[in-house]
C-alpha cells in the first residue's frame, strides 16, 4: 500500500502509448452517437465483454473497429485530451503518443483532420496541466512500403510538429526491413525512429530494427531475452525499451505476469520503461502497469525509481530538459 502511494507519487514519463488505444467504450459510445455510427455492440458492457484476446491480431482487430467513431477534428481532440487527464492523474509530466494516420485515411477521414484534432488537445494539455508531449507517427506495417511514403508525405506541412515516426500492427511476417527506404527517408527529414520488435516476433525482428531501421528505441523488445549478444548491445549502447506488462499478459505474449523478463532486463542493465500500451483494451493505465511489476514481479520502490528515471532518459526531450527531470 505505501508503495503503490509512492508509485503513484512517482514523476514519470510514458513512451509508448497508442491514442487510439486510450479510447474507452464509454467515449466510444458518446462519440458514435454525435457521429451517428453504428457500433457492432449493444452497450458499454457487452463492448468490455469482448476485450479478451489470444494474441496481437484478435485485438488489432477489434482496435481498428474502434477507430470508427473517429471522424472529426474535435473528436480526436476528445479522445486525447481524455487520455491527458487520466495521465496527469498518474502523475506523468511527459508523454510521447503514438497515432496511426493510416488507420484515418484508409477509411476517408483526412490526415489534416487527425493532426489538427490531436494538436489542438497537445496544446491545450501544455496550457492547462503543464505536460509536455510529443507525436510519434506510426506507418501500419500490414500496408505496404508505399502506403508509408504517401503517410510520410501527408505529414510535410507538420513535421515540425512531428517528433519522430514508428511502426506498429501485426508484426510476424512483416519485419522491419519491408520499411527500410521510409525510414532512411524519415531521418534524413530529422525525424526520430521507432519501432515495435520483439513483441510477437523473434529476436531477429529487434536485431534489424536496429541494424536496418536504425531505431533509436525500441517499443516491447521482451524478446531481446533469446539473443545474449543483442542483450549486451542494447545494455551498452543503452537504446531505451517501451515495455508494457498488462499489453503482455492480455495478448498473451507474456500470459502470467510472473515469468515477465522486466526484472531480469533490469538487473542486466537494460534501459527498460514501463508503459500503457493501449490502456482502454488492457485494462490499465501507466501506474497500473508498475503496480502489476509491484505485485507479480516483488519490484521494489529502488527498482520503480531507476525505471521512471529512464522513462525521461529514454525520451526524446532535449538533454537539459531531461537532466531538469531526474
Ligand atoms: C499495438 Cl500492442 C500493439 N502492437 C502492435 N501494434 C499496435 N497498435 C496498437 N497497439
Ligand atoms: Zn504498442
């Protein structure tokens, strides 16, 4: 109990966190309503009642049927101003979201919507709760190569306000070397890069995020655990992992919350982060997640210190920003 005061209490930063996956059915419900969108569901509860999934693509599934009700500026501002509130209530200063333009565009809603929408709500959560965020633009690795240079196109006009670009969706058999050119394309413009890797898929899926992408951190890595060598890199070159317990235990990546390799990167000295993932599907929010490590894992008030401490070292904010923080 004192420690989940002081995990609560903590100052952190959230690294890994999809906008679209912090809509909660009840704004869901609100938002197909104003949009006159029919939703696949009866009521709140019945949608809550579907959130149980096997792996990554059952809940991709049903996350995309989300975004539906997603279809104006103000909407977009909604939903992510509800995720800034709940935020703050965790005690995060900083936040780094991810958005999935691709996810919009493919089903006619205009990019330039998406952005001003989620602007709006940045700008107004700087205003009123004094955070600072930054926008990560995901290209959906399910689409092609192309799909991604015309998202990467969309986005010109706002690439100042851009902080960096990552890839997401179903991993197993779309590896990172399938979006080579994109991001070459992406640094070049100064962008940050990020990946998903290691998730579902295997080691290897990490190792050419790195060696191919040149990610500059990487989201979920709990498989850097089956390549001893890449684990000594990561530990060196102290590349920041977005790991999310819930995310883990609910897609079954890590189905008991016990055997989750956190601690174990950790004491290997490994930049690990804990994050919410898609807090509205999994069932909690950022201080959730350390409370899950407090109670399946026995991590210890030291531990939640070193790792809220490297959620601002593994962020993206300019260094004396950063330094300010720890
Ligand atoms: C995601 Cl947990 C996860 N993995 C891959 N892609 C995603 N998009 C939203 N959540
Ligand atoms: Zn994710």
């Amino acid at each position: 109990n004192n420690l989940i005061k002081f995990i609560a209490a903590l100052p952190k930063a959230e690294l890994h966190l999809h906008i679209e996956g912090s809509l909660e059915p009840e704004l869901m419900f609100e938002l197909a309503k104003r949009n006159k969108v029919t939703l696949p569901f009866p009521d709140v509860e019945s949608v809550k009642a579907a959130y149980n999934f096997n792996n990554l693509q059952e809940f991709l599934d049903i996350y995309y049927q989300g975004t539906n009700v997603l279809k104006t500026e103000e909407d977009f501002c909604d939903l992510a101003m509800a995720y800034f509130y709940r935020a703050h209530r965790d005690n995060v200063l900083h936040s780094e979201i991810f958005f999935d333009p691709q996810s919009h565009t493919e089903r006619g809603i205009p990019f330039n919507v998406v952005m001003n929408g989620l602007l709006a709500a940045v700008t107004k959560a700087e205003a009123e709760l004094g955070m600072s965020v930054q926008l990560i633009m995901c290209f959906l690795r399910h689409l092609d190569e192309e799909s991604a240079f015309a998202t990467l196109r969309m986005a010109e006009p706002f690439l100042d306000k851009i902080t960096g670009v990552g890839l997401d969706s179903s991993e197993v058999g779309n590896p990172p070397s399938k979006f080579r050119h994109v991001f070459a394309e992406a640094r070049q413009k100064g962008l940050k890069l990020v990946a998903h890797a290691g998730e579902e898929g295997d080691a290897s899926y990490i190792k050419e995020a790195l060696d191919i992408l040149n990610i500059d951190r990487i989201d979920h890595g709990n498989r850097i655990t089956e390549d001893r060598l890449l684990m000594t890199r990561a530990a060196r070159s102290a590349i920041a992992l977005t790991i999310c317990p819930l995310s883990n235990q609910k897609l079954q990546v890590v189905p008991d919350l016990r055997n989750h390799p956190l601690p174990y990167l950790l004491r290997q000295g490994l930049r690990v982060t804990i994050n919410s993932d898609d807090p509205a599907y999994f069932g909690g929010y950022v201080n959730d997640n350390y409370k899950a490590l407090a109670e399946y894992c026995g991590l210890k008030a030291a531990d939640f210190v070193e790792i809220a401490r490297n959620s601002f070292l593994g962020s993206f904010l300019p260094d004396q920003t950063v330094a300010a923080y720890l």
